[in-house]
C-alpha cells in the first residue's frame, strides 16, 4: 500500500511517498515559497534529485505539482495517481477532541478550524493542505489527520490542568496539550521494541532535542506528562524559545519596553531561547564551537539546556514512580554525544550507569549507551515521524 505523507507549512508542502508494505521511501520533498514564486525539490529513491521552479501561487497548484512528479515518465515513482491508498496529513491541534488520528471528514475539518485560535501558525496551513489534497485526488482517496497533540492525551487532569480560574480555563480550553506527540509515541514503541520490552509494562522517559525540544513521561504505554504546554513554548528552554518563565515577567517586560502583545510573543518565541541567551546562534553545532573559542555566553546556553533537561529527566521519574528506560531523539538527542551526557550525568543516584564509551561519536542510530549492569536503560532511537504517521494511516485506511 502506498500513502503519501504530507505536512503542510504557510507556504510550504513537505512530502514522502512510503510503501508501507515493506517501509520503503519511494520519493520524497519539498513544495517551498507557496504564494511567493514557488520551488519543488523532488528526490525519488535511486534517482537524481529533480528541482522545479515553476510558480505555486497556492497550496493546490502545489500539491498538483507534487502529484505530477511522482507520475512523470522521467523522475516519476509510481504509474498514475491513482496508486496512491491514503493521504496522512501532520496536524498540529486537536485540542481536546481526538485521541488519535482519524479519517478526515466535515466534523473533524470542523475541529481543525475550530483549534486555529490554539495553533495559528499550523492549524490553517494543515486545513489547507487537507482541501488542497482533496482537490486534486481522485473522489474518495482517504485523507487522515495525525494530530500532534493525540498522544498526550492520557495526561491525567492534575498533570494538564493550569491552576488558572477554572471558568477561564474551560471558557477557552486552556490546558497543557503538548507536542511532537507522533515522534514521542513512535520512540517510544520503538525503544521498547528495540529492548524486546512489553511496551505496557515499562516506564520510559523520551527526550526529543532539537530546535524545538520536549519530554515526554510514558508510564506502561500511556503519557502521564508532557513538557510542552498550551503551547510549544514550554519546558525546556530551545533554540528561540524560552521554554518555562516566571509569567511575570510578560507583563513586566510589556510595561517597561512598551511591547505590545504580539511583540511580547514574538520575543518569547522567536527571539529567545540558547539564541537569545547566547548572541550567536540557535543552532547548537555554533554554540558548541562558540563555547570551545570562550564564549562565556554560549557556554552558559548549553549548560543551562543541559541542566534543565536533566531536572525534567529527574522529575519525570519521580512522577512515574520509577523509570526504565530514558531515550534520546530527534537532531540534538541523536547526534550529540556531549549532550546526552551532561543530561544523564548525576542521575546514578536513579540507577543510570552512563556508558561513556558506547555514547562517544555515536549519531543517528540505534544504541544502548548505558552499561550492562544499569539499572536504567538509556538508548538514542532516531526517531521517524514521516514513517509513524505513514503506518498510522495504513491502520486506518485498511
């Protein structure tokens, strides 16, 4: 069965055409500068990569072009559009309403829009993309809606409720949802797959670190906490985000600087986080080398993302009442041994026996990097969200 993976942006369309009988990615890319003048970049397996820079006024005119490469006589991987089972779209914002992804129809295009005020950044381009799909595919192609908050929807209420007035809170469904819900739920299913572990019968901490970064609790297959909060701009401090403040300090800095709400926002989200705290770079490959020239300031950004990662790992474990296996993903947590190990040093008091030698070097694969003797397992699992999302829209479909 092939299904078509989509995640649509403001003005872009990134794409994988999966096999999922066997797992193969048979092409994949991007539609980029949607409403602007419009580029494709087009790689299908085994073949040179295509770029196209024909204009994409909008998002229909951008899946179409998609739809065109994949069956072109020259870069094309399957015969005709038809091939296609099922269309599984990244959705950002369910709310409260799904717990798991579903077959798009006109109540769940409805949930979608009604969650634009909750993702205003995703939620429209995603509906946009679903319509766009719509339009261009044969009637009745299947199209399912992977919501990024689904997985954290176990979270028990004394985890996701804000101790706000409870009337503002249910007036505008103002709770912890969290986020990268498809990487945590894949990594996690992985990890104890990996372990030969039942997956209902461990507790494991997963830690995707990247520009965007959060943790996840998951205690005996379900997520107990999450990191992340209403927003994405919770928890651990990340590249332009500045993760968990004093909320005081919002109205102080509009008062004192004269900000507006909306440039509040855009400072806490954009300009903040290891770029604000550092003056370099939101990337952490920069941060690194500015730390290894002096950069005292640079320095500090690491330590801190190191230390507030580490008190997450710990509470998390204190939550669950124990844990059994920690794991690291996404850029930062599959590529950067020197991370890894100032998040796990100092936890041999929970049972972690660090593995300094297994850690070293290692990126983008699958490894214990724990010793045999610990008592916690720490693993890195490159995590797949493209592929989790194309199986979770085989399970439906089929």
């Amino acid at each position: 069965m092939k299904i078509l993976v989509i995640n649509c942006g403001s003005s872009s369309a990134k794409f994988q055409l999966f096999d999922v009988d066997t797992g193969a990615v048979l092409a994949k890319g991007n539609a980029e500068r949607i409403g602007i003048d419009g580029k494709l970049t087009y790689k299908p397996a085994g073949k040179d990569e295509f770029v196209s820079t024909e204009p994409m006024p909008d998002h229909k005119v951008a899946v179409q072009m998609i739809l065109n490469a994949l069956v072109d006589k020259d870069h094309g991987v399957i015969a005709d559009v038809s091939e296609i089972a099922a269309v599984g779209h990244r959705v950002l914002h369910a709310g409260m309403h799904y717990s798991e992804s579903v077959i798009v129809n006109e109540d769940v295009k409805k949930v979608i829009r009604q969650c634009f005020p909750l993702g205003p950044l995703h939620n429209p381009a995603n509906l946009i993309g679903i319509e766009a799909c719509e339009d261009v595919l044969p009637a009745g192609t299947p199209q399912v809606a992977v919501f990024d908050t689904a997985f954290h929807q176990t979270m028990p209420p004394k985890a996701y409720t804000y101790a706000l007035p409870y009337e503002l809170s249910e007036k505008y469904s103002i709770r912890r949802y969290g986020f990268h819900g498809t990487s945590h739920r894949y990594v996690s299913h992985r990890v104890a797959e990996f372990l030969g572990k039942d997956y209902n019968d461990i507790k494991i901490i997963t830690c995707h670190l990247g520009n965007g970064s959060s943790f996840a609790a998951v205690n005996h297959g379900k997520c107990q906490d999450t990191s992340m909060g209403l927003t994405p701009l919770a928890g651990i401090c990340m590249g332009t985000r500045t993760g968990d403040i004093d909320p005081a300090i919002v109205p102080f800095l509009m008062k004192n600087e004269n900000l507006s709400a909306d440039e509040v926002d855009t400072l806490l989200n954009k300009k903040s986080g290891v770029q604000g705290l550092s003056g370099v770079s939101s990337d952490f490959r920069d941060l690194e080398k500015a730390a290894k020239e002096g950069n005292d300031r640079a320095q500090l950004a690491l330590d801190m993302f190191a230390y507030q990662g580490k008190k997450i790992i710990g509470s998390y474990a204190a939550a669950m009442e124990g844990v059994d296996v920690i794991v690291f993903t996404a850029g930062i947590g599959e590529n950067t041994d020197h991370m890894r190990k100032a998040m796990c040093e100092g936890l041999e008091f929970m049972g972690v026996e660090f593995d300094d030698e297994a850690n070293a070097g290692l990126r983008g694969k699958e490894a214990i990097i724990s010793k045999p003797s610990s008592k916690v397992t720490v693993c890195v699992i490159p995590t797949n969200e493209e592929l989790a999302i194309a199986q979770e829209t085989e399970a439906l479909v089929r």
